[in-house]
C-alpha cells in the first residue's frame, strides 16, 4: 500500500479490513512468514521498471479481492487468496526459501 500512499494512508478502509483478519484469522507461523518475505519481495519489486503494473495487479487481485471476501465473510477464500499469493510472490519477487511455511488455520 506504500505504493499508493497518494490514494491511502496508514489507516486506510483496506488496511483496517486487513489488519482485523490478520489479528483474528491468521496463524502466528504465517504472519513470521509474511513480515520476513515482505520486505524482500517489495525490495525487489522496486528494482523493476514499470512496476506500478505489479503493484496494480497485487492491489487488484490480492489486496482489493481479500477485502471483498472479508466483507461477505467468506474468511476462508480470503485466507487462500492471501496464502497463495504470498507464495506466490516470494517464488517469483523474492526467495524460494521457506515457502511451505504456511499452515492452514481454520477459520
């Protein structure tokens, strides 16, 4: 979201929305897993021209899909949306290195 801060600040509607589902809904192995592997894959996002395309595509199919599925309170296709795409960004942005990290808590 630091990408977009012209359009969302730190307390933005999404990141509220986020934050409640991280707080409640996903396990401690994964947020460990999420804040190191974050770091690194924006790090190398930023590396690449053009990456405001990234960005849009992570907003659109990540960020924005995760909210919509939290509001109609389907937790476990946001969580699978969640899940799948931090691997999937650690694989492609950032390092292989622990990708089976993630545990599936139930929700």
């Amino acid at each position: 979201m630091r990408h977009f801060k012209e359009n969302f600040d730190d307390n933005c509607y999404e990141l509220q929305v986020l934050r409640w589902f991280r707080d409640n809904f996903v396990s401690e192995r994964n947020k460990e897993y999420y804040y190191e592997m974050a770091p690194i894959i924006v790090k190398n996002i930023e590396k690449i021209d053009g990456n405001n395309k990234i960005y849009n595509y992570i907003y659109e199919n990540v960020i924005d899909a995760s909210v919509k599925a939290i509001e109609k309170g389907d937790y476990e296709s946001a969580y699978n949306r969640y899940k799948s795409s931090v691997v999937a960004l650690a694989e492609q942005f950032g390092t292989r290195k622990n990708n089976n990290a993630f545990v599936k808590k139930k929700v």
